[in-house]
C-alpha cells in the first residue's frame, strides 16, 4: 500500500490510542485492505512477530544483498512488523528488532521455502 501511513489498513495508531478501533490488540484479520499483494494479512502491526533468524543489529552492514541468510547464531531471534503501539518508523512489515518470545506483544511469523517448477 506505497510509503503513506494509512490506519486504516493495520493495527497500529502510532502510539496515539484506539483510532484503529481496538484500543491494543486486534483480532486476526480485521483489517483486509491491509493485505499484501501476495494475499498474506497482518504483517504490519498488531503484534511483533517472532521468526527463526537470530538477531545482529549490524549484520546488514556486510550481509549478501541477494537472499541473505542472517547471522548463525546470537541472544535472541528477529522480530518483525511492529506492534499496535509503536511508531510507524516500526510498524511496517520490514520493521526489525531484536528480543525473545516471552512478551504478550510478540506472536510468530509462519513462513517457508518456495521451490520453482
């Protein structure tokens, strides 16, 4: 949905209430119009979402441009997608943190390897 901030495609007020409807979390699904051009919903907002690759706040400073793999190993996993509370410099789908599962803001990316035909 381009560069602009639109609330109404994501749970997320910048920090600034319940302008979403919601005033923390939301349901899995409300918000459609927030879908991404592959059909996958809620990557933005509503909670941080939890993935496999370990975090390094500089990895990205000399990671490979094309695929890279993530660090082999560290403190704690990647999170993605900021959460209903956050600025919106983090609540896009490629907002990145690092930390480990146990909060009620994180939930979990599911994800897998696509084989060409």
């Amino acid at each position: 949905w381009g560069s602009e901030w639109d609330d109404t495609r994501l749970s997320g007020t910048d920090g600034t209430g319940d302008k979403d409807g919601y005033k923390q979390t939301a349901p899995v699904g409300q918000f459609p119009q927030g879908a991404s051009p592959y059909g996958a919903l809620d990557m933005a907002g509503n909670l941080w979402e939890w993935v496999s690759d370990w975090y390094d706040a500089d990895y990205f400073l000399t990671a490979p441009s094309n695929n890279p793999k993530g660090p082999i190993d560290g403190d704690g996993h990647v999170l993605k997608g900021g959460d209903w509370s956050v600025n919106k410099d983090y609540t896009r789908c490629a907002g990145r943190l690092g930390g480990n599962p146990g909060s009620m803001l994180r939930g979990f990316r599911c994800a897998m390897d696509i084989t060409k035909k």
